[in-house]
C-alpha cells in the first residue's frame, strides 16, 4: 500500500469522510479503456475503472482528466478529439466510509495506444456490452450510463465504485 504526501496546495482527502474525484470514460472506436486498479493502491486495488483521480488541487474536472490521461493511460492533450462533462453525483462507498463525489467526464481520443503507470497493472479497450461480470469500482456503471445510456452492462453485478 502507499502512503499519500500532499504536493504544496494540494488536498489530502486520505481521512475524509468526502472526497471530489474524476472518473473518465475514455472511448476509441466506439470501444471504452477501461484500467484495473494496481494492487499497490489504497483504495479499490485489483478492480477495473476509467482512469480517474482526486480533484484536490484547484484544477477544473477537464484539466483534472487531461492531466490523469497524460499520467495514468500516455494519452497527450493532442490525442483528445472531444471532452464532454456529464451531471455530478455521489456514491456512498461503505468499504471504506467515504462518499465519492463524482464528476463524470467523456473523452474521445484519436488513439488505442496505452501507456500505464504505477496505477494500474493492465488495460482493455472494451464495448460497454462487454463490462458485464467484471468488478468494477463503485459507480462506473453510473458514469457510462451518462454516456452510453442504459447498456447489457446492467446485467453485471455492481461490485465496487467511482473513485480514483
């Protein structure tokens, strides 16, 4: 597990009972990347999830995501075709007594290519009919709802939720 150090103004939402976090639905040809979460992480380690991040630092939700693609996938600001934000909402994650506030975020990207970080030990570019039975984290499904509306993914079993 790793311990959290702040950057100078950034948050630390390690404690808190809220926390404001991205959650991109990365998509490619019609195929949505998902990334399963590195077991060195603290929270939701092993479970699969859009790249996602805290908004702990005074950055916008769409500079948040530009700045996660960049350091979790390798997608450069260049390689975005579209970015459409979707309507804010709350997950109570009770494995760990904090509720997310989730910013949903759609990203159009000219590329499949992935380059991960430490964050994650794989990737799968998937279509959403494909998500079903896979653990997800909290939300995730709420998040492509926004996007993709209501998909064969209903059929999944809601294992986890929407944080970073």
């Amino acid at each position: 597990m790793t311990t959290f150090v702040p950057k100078p103004g950034q948050v630390d939402y390690t404690h808190a009972a809220r926390a404001p976090v991205i959650n991109c639905v990365v998509e490619h040809d019609g195929k949505i990347l998902l990334v399963k979460r590195s077991r060195k992480l603290n929270l939701h380690p092993g479970v699969w999830n859009g790249v996602s991040g805290f908004l702990d630092d005074g950055k916008s939700p769409m500079e948040k995501a530009k700045e996660e693609l960049l350091e979790e996938a390798g997608i450069s600001p260049e390689q975005i075709i579209s970015m459409e934000e979707g309507k804010v909402f709350e997950v109570r994650d009770g494995a760990y007594g904090k509720t997310w506030v989730t910013h949903p975020v759609h990203v159009k990207v000219a590329t499949d290519a992935v380059k991960l970080d430490w964050e994650a030990e794989e990737y799968r570019w998937v279509a959403p009919a494909e998500i079903k039975g896979l653990a997800l984290t909290p939300g995730f499904l709420n998040v492509l709802d926004q996007f993709f509306g209501k998909t064969a993914h209903l059929s999944s079993p809601r294992t986890r939720g929407s944080m970073p």
